[in-house]
C-alpha cells in the first residue's frame, strides 16, 4: 500500500489527491496544510461577494471526506518549527509539495515601503479572515486608492474597495472587515496599468463587475483607449470584449456617484510620494507602445493622490526548506512533475500547481497539472516501496509534539462560524485569528 502525503490543501492539493485516490484502489493520502482550514486560495483568495467561485469548496470537500483521503491541518513544512523535507519523506512513501506561490512581486519603485503602500495580498488576506492577517488600519483616513495592474485580482480589490455594506453583509467576509469597509470615507479608486487595453489580464466578467457597482461610477479616458494601437478586430475573443467593453464606458456622459472607479492605462508607477510620513500619491510616467507588443517612456509625469496604494502585479513562489528552488522562476525545478536534485529526479518527491510551473492559469488548469504530477509517481511506485514507513504517521508527528486538526476539527470550526453569523444577524461569517480557529477545532 502507497502512502502519500500532499503539502497544501488548495485546488492543486486536493486534484492531486483526488488523482491519487482515483488511479491506485489502495493508495492512502495524507493532506496537510500549514492552516487549520483547508481549500487554500478558494477560501483566502477568493473575494467574498464571488459565491459562485468559493462554491467550488464542495467539489474540494467531496476529495477531502474520500475514505483514503485525510486532512491533517495545522502542520508546518519547512521554516521554524516545522517538518523537514527530510523528516515529512521518511513518514510517506512519496510527498507532493503544493504549496502555490505565496508572496507578491514588487514594484521596485522609490517610496514602495512607506506606510500606506501594501500588496494586494495583503489586503485579500486581511477581508478574507486569514489568521496571519492584520487590521493593518488600511483605509483609516483614506480618500483616493491607487491600484497598480490590471489582472483579476487588480478588479477584485478595486471592487472590494466601493462595495457597501448591503452588498457585503451577505457574504462571509469577518464582522471587523465589514464595518472597516462600511465606515469608510473613500471616493476614489485608479486601476492603473503601464501598457493599453488590449494587454489588460482581466477577464471580461470580472470587467463588467465593475460596471454595475451601487452608487459607483467607472470613468474611462476616450485618449487612453486611442493611444492602443491594436485593432480589436484582430484580437482574441477575451481581449476584444475587454476594450468594447471599456469603449462603451469611455463613451457615457458622466453622472453624479458617490464613488468613482478610475481606470487608467500606458502609466507606469516611478515613485511613491510621502506626505505626512505615510503614501500620498503616486507618480507614474506616461508610457507609449514600442511597436513590438510592449511599451516606453515618454518622459511625461502625472501625480495621482493616493493614501492606499495596492500593488497587484504577479505572485512569486518562495523557497520551501529542503526542497530545491530556482529563484530566476520561483519555481522548483521538476521533470513532469518529479523533483529535480542536481538535475536528476529526487525519489518519492513531486509537485504540482503553482509551485510547479509558476503563477499561471485559472484554477481549472490546476487539474491537469496535478494529473501529470500523480502519473509520474503512479510510474514510479514500484521504486517507491519502503518498509520503514510508519503504519500511521500521525502516531509519529503527535509524538514530535505536532497535533493535526483532523477533519472533525474543520468541522468544529466551520460550526463555529455559523454560530458567530447567526449571533451578528448574518450567514456565515468567518473567524479570523489563530486562537479563535483553533480553540474551535478543539472543541470536535
């Protein structure tokens, strides 16, 4: 019998186990994640008004309540006080490491670390009730936010911004968030992005999201959508909808709106400007297409106030203690999904999603990565069998003093939680500290 352990519980953890579980009649899964929830990025990624998204928690569930498949959370791997690489192999018969890309690029920009300027993540992380997060007083006395990039989490913060409190108090976003949001005195968002409409990354849907914001109005500059040279006519569907979609916004006569939303295009952030010892603007330099696809300065400048400003420009993985890292990708380096030491494939070690091939894709595209991952060590089972595998592993971690929040424990929480939205008149309503999670795992 194969016993594996995935490391992370997200969409790539979870297809990699159901992959396991599907293919071998009597392999065994171990799923452990650093948190004491599990899903990952659809449950601290996704923005809370997304319920149609976050909805793919029950296909994730449906993997996770599989028989041979067990959920153990609250166990580090890597850093301090966590599990080696060595040690987590010597448990299991093979290890797949999905453990996504966990920090932001920067912009490497003057004035990036002045009070004010934060990534996105962080920002995502603290309304989606991450226990690592902090009330990091994000919109204490803020009137304008600059958002830099224009991807879909670019869109989703922007969104989160204006959204009010009817919109909100629905969802499961925590009660200190709520009323953070709520009480906020914000007027004005720019979404800014150094090259033209037709390379923005968002996709259309997210896009019209913006459109249809209560008491929010989307202002679009006719000149900026001019200066893209691209014909929409010869662009990929996403990205002709993108700019017909931006084209009639630019078009509309302007109305009275208690917010704007301000989307900005061919501006690359220079330098973040101080006043009063925090962000109060940001400078961008006017950029124009090369003819090759990207952009250059033009050596024009514009100001744009700001007191928030959120970085949204890619994600990058970081190296994982033990395991083998090429910081040029932010990846590991692997050969269809096996772990490369010195560039020969490392026994009994894998990995899949992001950590794999780099922050590319939709979540979808997670499932065949995953299948190429667990086909390799399928192949190489045979080569895998080792008779010093503990018969249950979780004997051997509660041993080193590391106590698993099993699935009864995620079960208690998810109680909790309900608990605590009926108590505030609301649905479900997430926890969002660490004593609180797991004094409520405890209670299983």
């Amino acid at each position: 019998m194969l016993r594996v352990a995935v490391v992370g519980s997200g969409p790539s953890g979870c297809y990699a186990a159901q992959s396991l579980v599907q293919r071998d009649p009597e392999v065994q899964v171990d799923v452990l994640d650093r948190l004491p929830c599990p899903y990952g990025l659809v449950r601290y990624g996704v923005a809370p008004d997304h319920e149609k998204i976050k909805s793919l928690q029950v296909s994730l569930r449906t993997v996770l309540e599989h028989e041979r498949v067990r959920f153990l959370g609250g166990v580090r791997v890597g850093g301090p006080g966590g599990l080696t690489a060595a040690r987590l192999r010597s448990l299991y018969h093979a290890v797949v490491y999905c453990v996504g890309a966990a920090t932001d690029r920067r912009l490497g920009v003057p004035g990036e670390n002045l009070p004010g300027s934060w990534s996105a993540t962080e920002f995502v992380s603290w309304y989606s009730a991450h226990p690592d997060a902090a009330d990091a007083g994000f919109l204490r006395g803020v009137r304008s936010a600059v958002v830099i990039g224009v991807g879909n989490v670019a869109v989703d913060v922007t969104r989160m911004l204006v959204r009010g409190a009817a919109e909100l108090r629905p969802t499961d976003i925590p009660q200190a968030a709520l009323d953070v949001l709520s009480a906020s005195g914000l007027t004005d968002v720019h979404m800014a992005g150094r090259r033209g409409p037709a390379q923005a990354r968002f996709t259309t849907k997210e896009l019209r999201e913006l459109g249809g914001l209560p008491g929010t109005g989307v202002v679009v500059d006719p000149a900026e959508l001019a200066l893209d040279p691209a014909d929409p006519g010869t662009l990929p569907a996403g990205q002709r909808r993108n700019v017909e979609v931006l084209r009639e916004w630019a078009a509309r006569p302007s109305a009275p709106a208690a917010r704007r939303i301000r989307l900005r295009f061919f501006l690359r952030p220079v330098e973040l400007l101080a006043e009063g010892g925090r962000v109060g603007a940001v400078r961008f330099e006017r950029t124009a297409p090369d003819g090759q696809g990207g952009v250059t300065g033009t050596g024009r400048y514009e100001d744009v106030p700001a007191q928030l400003v959120l970085r949204s420009v890619g994600y990058r993985g970081v190296p994982l203690e033990g395991l083998p890292f090429d910081p040029a990708s932010g990846t590991v380096p692997h050969r269809e999904g096996r772990v490369l030491r010195d560039g020969a494939p490392s026994p009994g070690e894998y990995v899949a999603g992001w950590i794999k091939r780099g922050p590319t894709g939709v979540i979808g595209t997670n499932r065949p990565c995953a299948k190429e991952t667990v086909t390799s060590l399928l192949a190489d089972a045979p080569a895998l069998a080792r008779a010093d595998v503990p018969a249950d592993p979780v004997t051997e971690l509660r041993a080193a003093g590391v106590d698993p929040v099993l699935w009864g424990g995620w079960l208690a929480i998810e109680r909790a939680e309900a608990e605590l939205g009926a108590r505030l008149g609301r649905s479900v309503v997430k926890l969002a500290d660490w004593d609180t999670l797991l004094g409520a795992a405890r209670v299983s």
